[in-house]
C-alpha cells in the first residue's frame, strides 16, 4: 500500500498540469482562453436523458429502414441484439472509469494515462472522426425527411439551415446543451413509445382494417440475405448505437458523477432492450424488407419506416408527426455530436495532439474553435447533393460504424489495464464507487467481439464479384488508425506505461452538487419503471 501511495503522490503532481477539468481561474480572475476550464454544470437529470436520448436519432427512425431491407426482420434483431450484449459491458467499463475519474477527455485521456499517448492520439482523432461523420449522416438525413413533405427548398439548403441552427444551439454553453437535449429526448422517448402502441393496434387489425401479425415474416421471409445480410447491418448497429458511450465524456461536466454516471449506465441495458431491439421488432412486422420505399442504395428519396407503416396503415396526419419527431431527433443528435466532437478536440489540444487554436474556450466554458471546425468538416455531407442519398448515406454510416468498433474495443483495453494496474499498486477492486458487472467475462469477451467485428463486417466485399468500393468503406479506417497510431509513437517517442507507474488517481472527485445530493430512498414501482424510460 505504501508504495502505491507514494506512486499516487508522484503521478497525480506530474499530470495536474494538464488536465482539462481541474484547472482553476488565476487570483485575478483572468484566465487565458486556452486554459479556461469547462463549466461543471450537467445535473443529474440531464445525464440520466443525454444516455438515452443522445442514442435516439434520426439514425434509428431513418436508417434502420436500410437495415430492415439488407438483412431482413430475424436479421435486424439479431444484429442488433448481438452488439446491444456488447454496448452493455462496454457502458459496464466505461462506468467503472467515468465514476472513478469523470474527466472531459474521457476514454481518451484514459488510454494515454494508462496505456500509451499514441493510443490517446489515434483514438481521439478516430473518435471525433466518428462524430463529425455522425454528424454529417443527420445533416444528410433530415434534408432526405424534410423532403418528404416539401421539395420547394433544395437539399442544399436544407443541410445549410440547420447547420446553422446547431452551431447557435451548441454556443449557448452545456447547462443550455443538458436542458435542450433533456427536453427533446424526453420528446422522443414519448413519441416512440407511442408508436410501439399504434404498432401493436395496427398489427392486430385495430388500425388499416387488415390484420398483419407476423405475415412478412413468412412473406417475403425472416432473412433478407441469410448471414450475409446479417452481416452488412452489424455496421449499421454499431453506427446507431453510438452515442451510448457519451456519458464518459459528459461526466467531466456533471455535478455530482458519483451519482449521476452509475445511475445512467445501469439503465443501459433496459434501454437497448425497449428502444432499439423493439424499434427493430415492429418495423419488422409492419413493413416487408423489399418494400421500395425504404432507404436503400441508389434511393432517390427516403422516407422512416415509422412514416410508411402509418401511411400504410391510412394514418396519413400520424405519419406527418413522425416526420416532425425525426427533425427534433435530428436537432437533439446534432447537438450531440457538435458536444461530444468539440470536447474530444479540446481534449487533443490541451495536451498537444492538435493544433493549439482548438483548445480555446470562451467565458461561456464553450470552445468554440473546436465547435466551429468540427462543424465544418461536418460540410461533407453537401456530397450528398450531386449523388444519390441512399449511396452517400450508406457509404457515411459504414466508415462511422466502424470507427465505433474500435473505440468501443480501446475502452475495454483501457478498462483491463486499469484493473490490471490496480493490482499492482495493491488496491482494493472493492473501493471502487462503480464495479463492472461480470469482470473480467464480459471485458474480455466484449474486446473479442469488437476485434472480430471490426474485421467481420466487410467480408461480403470479398464475395464473387469482389467489390473493390465496399473493400475500401470497410476497411480504409484500418491503416489509417495503425497509421495515426505508430506515427505518433515514432515522432513523439512515447513509451508503454508500466503499471506500477500508471497515474489512476488525477481527476478523481467526491465533491456533491446541490440538487443532486442527498440519500437514496427505496424507489416505487411506479419509480423504477420511470427510470427505466426516461432516467
């Protein structure tokens, strides 16, 4: 023990210097703007709606359409219910670590404390990269849906609107983020769990006049293109279910984290089970895979499978709120993706891994730069006007998807050798204010199941005939990753760090928040089912 005190002493001095969430304002009160702290103001509340709800975007309403059409309505719940096992323990290691350290750069920050900096290098640019190519598939996507009601204004211009739009939203500082985005999730999980209702009246005949049941089922079939369908949506998945892992990142500016990240993770499960894999289950039995009108390549226009099912079923006015629950969807996921990619970057210039001017914040505890470059990359999604939507947004949501996989694998890397250190530093598992659940079986399976995944999901671009596009989407990420990766190593000569000397006390807080104190008291019934839905 006393060894791994004097190691707390002598990592946790080294590495105040830089960290994001600790520094504090000179005695003057003037802080410089490359320096300036975030501001610790995200309740325990809105953490509880930005786990859910930030997973709850026009991806789901939209693009499981196109997953609906590639493998089939057995196919989707499969896929989606295989990396939904895998998004649980990750959430699990990722919990154990925000609750213990809530700090901005998160995972990122982990794997350079406790892994190597050039993993923290390649893994922040592959994970921002993932949010800006989230976010241009939002920008794609609500111009496809808009345009389901009007097509007066051009795609263009659609994109142009809202770009806008959540670069003013995301300016406004992250108390107004939290309570935007508690708000419209709440929104969301409202409308969809009225749809699952409507679902289940319209299949039983109640609404239509026809009685469908499981008809699609047997015609056309469960299974759009056996495993090779299965296999195309596993990206798909990956790519929706991003977002999940947001609560690291938000935890560096909660209040009370201690309470409010183990709160948001242990509902993870539920989430998945109700919003996602039901999403999957009903589509599956209102609309066949072949139906025309979803999204699918070399689509000319797009519409949600929730709006067809309606019109379909001859709720034409129910299928217009559809549409306008998949634009507030859009607004609440971009705004996500502008937070989260900005925080990644502001991470990566404070401790050297980009360039400074993206580390500067305003008084607002905004940064800004950060948020305006990110909104900029974000631009590739104009590529969408001059080719077909369903082929840039395939293309989009691949190269995102698979840019989860690996962070997603990077966090239970980082989560094994945080235990790995604990040991032997000679400290207790069991003061740990967030244990994750069946460590280390489900860390070490979760780390498998990524790895394979990663590799898995462009296979069918290897089937006769080989196709050298989908071989690139799938893959391109790769070398890129090894690339970022080694050459940062090479150039910055950083070292393998060693257990002993690894620095897992920095940025740990006890500190309670008013509004989010206080003593747990036995929940209701009516409580624990509230939780589960909306936190």
């Amino acid at each position: 023990m006393a060894a791994g005190t004097a190691g707390h002493a002598k990592v946790e001095a080294s590495y105040d210097s830089k960290s994001l969430d600790d520094l504090s304002p000179s005695p003057a009160g003037a802080v410089a703007a490359y320096s300036a702290p975030l501001h610790r103001r995200l309740k325990s509340r809105h953490l509880q709606m930005i786990a859910i709800g930030g997973i709850i975007g026009p991806g789901l309403l939209v693009g499981s359409g196109n997953a609906l059409h590639l493998a089939g309505p057995a196919g989707i719940l499969i896929s989606f219910s295989l990396v939904g096992i895998i998004v649980f323990f990750v959430m699990q290691s990722l919990g154990e670590l925000a609750t213990l350290i809530p700090v901005t750069g998160s995972f990122t920050e982990y794997a350079e404390r406790f892994v190597d900096d050039s993993l923290s290098f390649a893994l922040g640019w592959a994970y921002w990269y993932l949010w800006v190519t989230v976010l241009a598939n939002e920008y794609n996507a609500v111009s496809l849906v808009i345009r389901y009601w009007t097509d007066v204004v051009p795609q263009w211009g659609w994109i142009l609107i809202f770009w806008f739009l959540f670069l003013g939203l995301s300016m406004l500082g992250v108390l107004a983020y939290g309570e935007v985005e508690f708000w419209l999730s709440l929104i969301k999980i409202i409308s969809i769990s009225i749809f699952f209702v409507v679902a289940i009246i319209i299949s039983a005949g109640g609404i239509g006049g026809k009685k469908i049941g499981f008809k699609y089922w047997h015609d056309p079939g469960p299974f759009a293109d056996s495993i090779n369908g299965v296999a195309k949506t596993f990206v798909i998945a990956g790519t929706l279910y991003a977002g999940t892992e947001m609560v690291g990142i938000t935890s560096g500016e909660a209040g009370n984290p201690r309470r409010a990240v183990p709160r948001a993770i242990r509902q993870v499960f539920w989430r998945i089970l109700i919003f996602y894999v039901g999403m999957m289950f009903f589509i599956g039995i209102l609309l066949p895979y072949n139906d025309k009108r979803l999204l699918a390549p070399g689509s000319k226009t797009a519409a949600s499978p929730l709006t067809i099912s309606l019109k379909e079923a001859g709720v034409a006015p129910a299928a217009s709120v559809i549409n306008a629950i998949i634009v507030i969807a859009v607004i609440s996921a971009g705004n996500s993706s502008l937070y989260v990619s900005s925080r990644t970057l502001l991470f990566m210039s404070r401790t050297g891994k980009a360039p400074k001017i993206l580390g500067r914040v305003n008084k607002a505890g905004v940064p800004w730069v950060a948020l305006l470059f990110s909104n900029l990359i974000a631009c590739i999604a104009f590529l969408s006007v001059s080719s077909s939507a369903g082929t840039v947004y395939d293309a989009l949501i691949t190269l995102s998807g698979v840019a989860t996989f690996i962070v997603w694998g990077a966090i239970e890397f980082v989560h094994i050798r945080f235990r790995n250190a604990l040991k032997a530093q000679g400290q207790s598992v069991d003061d740990l204010p967030f244990k994750a659940m069946w460590y280390p079986y489900g860390t070490y399976a979760a780390l498998a199941a990524n790895i394979f995944l990663v590799f898995f999901q462009g296979y069918t671009a290897f089937l006769n005939p080989f196709s050298a596009s989908s071989f690139v989407i799938n893959y391109v990420l790769l070398p890129v990753f090894v690339i970022l990766l080694v050459g940062y190593k090479v150039w910055k000569k950083t070292k393998w760090v060693k257990l002993e000397e690894m620095d897992i006390w920095s940025g740990r807080r006890d500190d309670v928040r008013d509004g989010d104190g206080g003593v747990d008291k036995k929940p209701s019934l009516f409580h624990k089912a509230r939780n589960v839905i909306i936190g």
